[in-house]
C-alpha cells in the first residue's frame, strides 16, 4: 500500500510539472513588472521591410549603456547595436495566447509588429492583434494600445550585468533607453 501512494504521489507531481512545462508558472510578468523568457533568436530577417534609420544617434556596430530595465541585467550594461529603425513604438498590455497573466506595459511593439498596421499611427485605447513574437505567447494576442511615439529603435546584443549567457537580437529600445559610453 505504502508503494502504491508513494507512486500514485509520484506520478501526481511529475504530471504538475509537465502542465507548466517544469519552470515557474509565472512566464509572463515578473512582479516589477519586467518581461521574461524573450525569443532572442530572431535574426535580421525578421526585420526585412522596417525602415533602416538613415542617421540614427547609435550606429550599427556601436556600443552605449543601456538604461532600460525591460529584464533583469539590463539596466547598466554594455549594448552592441545590430540594427537601428525609424518607426513607432508602442507600450502594450496584452494576455498571451498560451494563457497566464496579463501582460502589462510592455515595451516596445512597432508598428511593423501590428496585425493590417500600415502607416497610421495607433491611438491610445485602441484594440490590436500583435505579430511580435518576442515573448511566449505574444504573436497573435490581442492588445491594447497603452501610448507610442515616433523613434528610433534599436536592436542589441548585450551581456546581462546579473551574468549569464549573451542575449542576441534583443528587441527594443528606443534612444531614450540608450545613453553613450563616454570616452576617457
């Protein structure tokens, strides 16, 4: 009988774990409001029809400090710029499509990023279905226009100053987000 329920106990708390896939539940929003688990795997190419921005303040292959805090690690460290665009970034609050909490603030989405966007701006409030896919559960969701601006975004490789792996393709951050490395 002990077997029995030491199996049955078991086979209960392997099947939890599958149900989140064997990491923490909370995949969406960390309580400071910072996203997690980005797809940094996109190259360039997902980029193919965004507008190269033909004098933006960080050049491709520069460096600047990261003021942003989008993740962990990333406010205060050192960004390699891969790709800079003129566009317009939105914060967005959306609920993903794999379920879980809704996402809120989230920043950046552009324009090139929204569903049948075209080049008219979005107004607040405004109720959209994202192509974005740099979060689990965030192409195809629908989300809600919070604000935007007309910027320039950067794409960028850095190193986490909590340590860790280098994060590739980074998308975005606007100019503001940026600040640069001043010279000795």
């Amino acid at each position: 009988m002990k077997k029995f329920l030491f199996c049955l106990a078991l086979v209960t708390l392997v099947g939890f774990s599958n149900v989140s896939g064997g990491k923490a539940a909370n995949h969406n929003t960390p309580p400071d409001n910072r996203t997690t688990e980005m797809d940094h795997s996109n190259s360039d190419k997902e980029t193919k029809g965004f507008k190269k921005a033909e004098n933006p303040t960080y050049k491709v292959g520069s460096q600047a400090i990261i003021r942003a805090d989008h993740m962990k690690g990333m406010k205060g460290a050192i960004a390699t710029i891969v790709g800079a665009y003129d566009t317009i970034a939105y914060i967005v609050t959306y609920t993903p499509t794999t379920g879980g909490e809704k996402v809120k603030n989230h920043k950046w989405v552009v324009q090139e990023e929204i569903e049948n966007a075209g080049n008219i701006p979005f107004k607040p409030r405004t109720e959209v279905i994202l192509k974005a896919d740099h979060h689990k559960g965030m192409k195809g969701a629908t989300a809600i226009i919070e604000s935007g601006e007309k910027t320039t975004v950067y794409m960028i490789d850095y190193t986490p100053t909590t340590g860790g792996k280098r994060v590739k393709n980074h998308k975005w951050v606007t100019e503001s987000e940026l600040k640069a490395i001043q010279k000795p």
